[in-house]
C-alpha cells in the first residue's frame, strides 16, 4: 500500500451490486450503491451489512458468524465510497477516528439554486427529530443540538441547478441535506428538505429514489499500520441524474477537497 492511496478502478464486486474499492485484513472498503440502507432497518429490505457479510462468508469460507463493523453511515438514497471494519480492533480504532475528526469525508451534490457565495463554510446547530425523521437546523445553540460545520464550492450551474462539492467537519444526521436546504438550496430529488415535489419524481433525473448526493472520498489512517489512506468514488457520469454533467466535472467536483 502507498500513502494516499486511490485506486483508480473498482475491484471485483463483493455482492453483484457492490464493487469495492479495497480490501485487506482489516478493511472493507466498496461502492455503496444508492437505495440500500447502510444497516438493517423497518423496510426488512437488504442492506449494506447483512449483503457484505454474506459474501465475505462465501468469498472467504468462513464458518460461523462473520465479524463486520460499521465505521460510519451513508442515508438510504446516498451512493459512494464507504468503509466497514473486518475486525473490531479495526473498528474501535476507526471510530475513534470519526470521533477525533480524523476521518475525512467528501462528498458531491446536485441542488436546486445557487448559494450566495461560490465558496465558503456553512455552520449551523442541528437537532434530530426522529419521529419525522428529519434534522433541524439553527442558527444559534438550542437545546439538544449539535454543532454541524461544512465547507462547500460550487463547481457549475445547469439551467437552475448546481454542482456542489462538499467537505464535512462534523457528521449530523442528514447534514448536508439539512444545512444545504437551510441556505435555500436543497439537493435534487429531496422532498423531505424542501427539493420541488416534482424532482423526486422526475425519473429521467433520479434512480431509485435517490437524492442527488455521492460519497467521494473517505480518509483516514490505516487502523494497524497507522498509513493515511484515501479512498475515492465518482457517479458514472452516464447515471440517470448525473448524466447532466460531464464525466471531467465531475471528476473536478469529487477532487475539489483532497
């Protein structure tokens, strides 16, 4: 392994779904495809870790339970890159990561609008309602709320949309969906946080559902050789609601923070 590392093209697919971006001993790292919960929820539909687990206990011929952590979440309709732990030294250590903000994430967006200003950080106070299933968004410390930071640059405007790339401080439940809708820009397909109602049901623009928002990049150091890695995923300039931008600026946008 090489410092920095990115590899520039999915391996073999874990499940026929899931191509993965690297695997050792210790890490898991795959392509989560959109539509599929990152963990096992009240849809009783497949997810992330029950489909990973599978294949590793047949990839691998293990017997019995097969051990994989979950590092850090990724919201139903979000694809990208994303990281599971194989042992759970690995995943004490990566958790510690995401705690210290040592775990960097990225991220590329479509939304509606323009923001103010083509570049900048976006701090706000957010609090999960989880009755609704939604996250709020202050202005000002309130009760309960947490602090949610993220730095934003707008890479490009179609008609009425942008092209966003994101870097996380902080990781809030529905962060940059909540902090995006909270400057009058919500993201393509978003119906919970304020996207016209009819995007989510465009279907020559979205896929399954899914809002427009892709994981591309997860960076943090090995959890045993302490090595900083990097590890990237850019949509398929071809995907239905990508497919408006070019293959080049979407690699622009996935690159803007690394």
């Amino acid at each position: 392994m090489t410092s920095g590392y990115q590899p520039e093209s999915q391996g073999a697919p874990a499940d026929s779904r899931i191509p993965v971006l690297f695997e050792d001993n210790h890490l898991l790292v795959v392509v989560k495809p959109p539509g599929i919960p990152s963990q096992e929820d009240d849809s009783g539909d497949p997810d992330m870790l029950t489909l990973l687990k599978a294949d590793l206990k047949e990839r691998h011929n293990k017997p019995g339970n097969v051990f994989l952590g979950l590092v850090h979440r990724l919201d139903r309709p979000v694809g990208g890159a994303m990281v599971f732990a194989k042992t759970s030294k690995a995943a004490s250590r990566l958790s510690e990561t995401v705690r210290s903000r040592v775990f960097g994430k990225t991220y590329m967006a479509i939304v509606h609008g323009e923001p103010a200003q083509p570049y900048g950080t976006l701090k706000h106070y957010m609090r999960k309602d989880s009755k609704r299933n939604v996250s709020e968004t202050f202005d000002r410390p309130v009760a309960d709320a947490k602090e949610a930071i993220l730095d934003y640059a707008v890479m490009g405007h179609i008609g009425s949309l942008s092209l966003v790339a994101v870097k996380l401080h902080t990781g809030r439940s529905h962060q940059i969906r909540a902090q995006m809708a909270a400057i009058g820009c919500p993201l393509y397909g978003d119906a919970k946080y304020g996207a016209p109602a009819t995007a989510g049901n465009d279907k020559r623009h979205t896929s399954h559902g899914s809002v427009l928002l892709w994981s591309t990049s997860v960076s943090m150091p090995h959890p045993i050789s302490k090595e900083m890695m990097t590890f990237r995923s850019t949509p398929d300039s071809s995907l239905t609601g990508w497919s408006r931008w070019s293959a080049d600026d979407l690699e622009r946008a996935a690159t803007r923070f690394i």
